[in-house]
C-alpha cells in the first residue's frame, strides 16, 4: 500500500517513513498541504496518509477536509501530531481523520494505531 507523510519537518516524515518502509508500505512525502494534495490528485492508489497538524498554508485539519470534499472516503487519515487537547482531537475526527496519534509515539504505537483503522501490514 502507498503511504503520503505530510509534515512539514524533514526529521519527523523521515521517522514516519523509515518505520512504515520497515512495517512493508511504499511511502511518499509532502512537507505542507497543498504539495500533499496535487500528491492525493495524482495518486489514487494512497491509501493512508498520516498528517501533521500545524503545517505551513493550510493545516492538517484543512488538509483532511480537503481530501474527504474530494470523495476520497477509501483514503484513511491519520493525524500525527503534537496537539494534545481533547477538542483538538474532536475536531480532526469529526473533520475526517479516522485516527489520531500525538507525538512523540513509538513504532508499537504506530502499528497498534494502523491496526485499529485496520490496515493489513505488510512484512519487514
């Protein structure tokens, strides 16, 4: 499966990247939204994208609300973020994220929360 890790810190789709190569999964990279959505456009094959929140122009949230407008509804999003108040979270859910996760996380982290969306893994 094709993965978009849209943040805007190279370290951070660095880290996202290299555990998600790791877990199986072909990975491509944005570092703000609009890049991210000429990505979503071209590729119909994403089906994952895990998004930072406070990025440059448009937020994460933006972003998700862009895609899901684009009748994307197969695509599940993942806000991968440092944001940490409850009405945060609410908001990127209800806007259609299907999961949220706060950084800093770890790799079991991670997994656990693809496996909750119920994303096969692929193996390392």
């Amino acid at each position: 499966m094709r993965v978009l890790v849209l943040d805007d810190s190279r370290a951070m789709r660095t880290i996202l990247g290299s555990i998600l190569r790791d877990i199986g999964f072909d990975v491509v990279e944005a570092c703000d939204g609009e890049e991210a959505l000429v990505l979503v456009r071209e590729n119909t094959d994403l089906g994952l994208g895990l998004i930072d929140w406070n990025l440059p122009g448009m937020s994460g949230v933006e972003f998700v609300t862009a895609v899901r407008s684009m009748g994307r509804t197969e695509m599940k999003l993942m806000m991968v973020t440092t944001e940490t108040e409850l009405a945060r979270m609410s908001l990127a859910l209800e806007s259609g994220a299907d999961e949220y996760i706060m950084k800093p996380f770890t790799k079991d982290m991670l997994i656990e929360k693809l496996d909750l969306i119920g994303l096969e893994l692929g193996t390392a």
